[in-house]
C-alpha cells in the first residue's frame, strides 16, 4: 500500500464513480481500476461494490476509507513542515467564520492582518459552526471561529470572546419599549432564523429544549442581510449577537431576562500542523482582540 493508491482510493470514495475519479486524477480510467484491484490484492479485501452507475465501498472500505482521509493529512501536514524548515512558508490561511462574525468582527481583524502579511493568502469560508468543526476534522480548513460547546475531542480551542445574545425586534414593533424578554414570550412571536448548523440557531434549539418551549419560526434562512430586512420591516423577529445591532441602524436589541452570553473560540485540529502563516494569524487575532 502505498499513498497514491491511498489518494486514488479516497477520491473514488468521494466521487463514488470511476470515471469522475479518473478525471480528478488526470489518469486513464483503466489505470484507476487496476490501482484499486491492485490495492484490493494487497490487502486480500473488497474494497468497493462495482456496478455501471455508482460505486459503493463495502464496510471494509468504509473503515479503510477512515484510516485514508488521516494518513493522507498527516503526509500533507509533514510537507508543509519540511518546507517550512527551508524557510519557505505555506503561504496561505484558509478559515472558517460563521455570517455574523464575519460581517462584524473580523472585516479589520482580516484587513489588518492582509496588511501585515501582504504576500500571505487569506481563503475565507462562510459556514454554521457544525459545519466549521467537521471541515476542520476533515483537513480542509486550518483554522475555524466556533462557539465553545460540546467541542470534539480531535479539536483545540482558545477563547476569543464573550458576546451577548440578545433578542432583535423592529422600533415599531410592541416589544420595542422593553427592557427585557421573557424567554416564552420571545417564542410565542413569528420568528426569522438561521437553518441549523449555525450557533445561533444552536442557541435557540438549546433554549427550547431546556425550557420545553416550541418556536414558531416563519422565515428560515442563512442570509443575514435576509434576516435584518425581515426584522426591520416588522414581519418576523431574531436573535442575534448584540454586536450585529451595533453597526446596524432600524433594529433594535433587548436582553433576555435571563441573560444569554456565547463564548467563542478558534479552533484547530488537535493533531494538525499549524503552518508559520495559520499561527501567525492566530497571534494577531489574539493581538486584536486585546
């Protein structure tokens, strides 16, 4: 076994389809078939169920497959060190935000860090904190913002702060003039939210499940410029970090009466290699947020 058999064998896993396999690998589809019956014979296993549509991995390919996806990180990992020992960088941070923070926290932590680093590429994915943990699992970040809950074990994580969820209406709406909600009262009104994943709809699943109470969601998006138009003309209510209502006029914030704060973090995978440029990044993040 060796890893371009690894490689040939975890992009016919994902593509589940020789010839898409074969094209992603820019090789013969004939010299993909004879790697993985190749690879097969070796370990004296079926690997993959063959029909003309679709290939399925039989369970042992399944548990290989697991095994594949780590094996190949950690040669990916083991070239970026060696590269860097002859003073050659990675040259690129590659982070996951959810909507929030990236809309209105991190623009001048971003810029900033451009700035000071010009020569550093910066790729941005936009994603809930479910689906931040798994691409971090999964190598395909470096670096993700989450909310520091229920965080897996194959994680690291450092505190970066502490923001208050607050409950968003429209100055027209009743609830405007108060200085605090109630957390029945808050779910009894027709509410726009994010779709699950993200930590703001974690939150509101958290506090449903806690006090039994049902939400009664009208709109159900991931466009945050989509849920501040609904908000700000009074068709449905929210709840987001109080941050966001700072920088933006037409809504306004009141506390829950049993006040929620969320703690954030970056995380990184425990096992991981953090180039010069990811902890770079790190430290200047930290800077910023002193």
């Amino acid at each position: 076994m060796d890893f371009r058999q690894l490689t040939y064998f975890v992009t016919l896993a994902e593509t589940r389809n020789f010839t898409r396999a074969a094209e992603r690998l820019h090789i013969a589809q004939p010299a993909l078939s004879i790697a993985i019956k190749k690879l097969e014979h070796q370990l004296d296993l079926e690997l993959v169920h063959r029909n003309e549509r679709k290939v399925a991995l039989t369970h042992e390919g399944e548990v290989l497959l697991e095994h594949a996806k780590l094996i190949l990180q950690q040669v990916n990992d083991a070239n970026i060190a060696m590269a860097e020992l002859k003073g050659l960088e990675k040259g690129e941070v590659r982070l996951g935000l959810p909507s929030m923070l990236g809309s209105y926290y991190f623009p001048e932590i971003l810029m900033g860090f451009k700035s000071r680093y010009p020569n550093l590429k910066l790729t941005i994915v936009e994603a809930g904190t479910q689906s931040i943990r798994r691409m971090l699992i999964s190598g395909e970040l470096d670096l993700g913002i989450i909310q520091n809950a229920d965080v897996p074990d194959s994680l690291e994580t450092e505190h970066l702060l502490r923001s208050q969820m607050v409950a968003v209406v429209s100055p027209e709406h009743p609830f405007a003039r108060h200085k605090s909600i109630a957390f029945d009262a808050f779910f009894q009104q027709e509410l726009v939210m994010f779709k699950a994943g993200y930590f703001h709809r974690e939150f509101i699943d958290e506090v449903c499940h806690q006090y039994q109470l049902s939400p009664n969601i009208a709109f159900e998006t991931n466009l945050l410029p989509m849920i501040l138009k609904i908000v700000r003309n009074d068709f449905a209510i929210t709840a987001l970090l109080e941050m966001v209502t700072q920088h933006e006029p037409g809504l306004v914030p009141i506390p829950f009466a049993e006040p929620v704060f969320l703690d954030i973090s970056i995380a990184w995978r425990k096992n991981g290699y953090l180039s010069v440029a990811d902890r770079a990044f790190m430290e200047f993040v930290k800077q910023h947020g002193h």
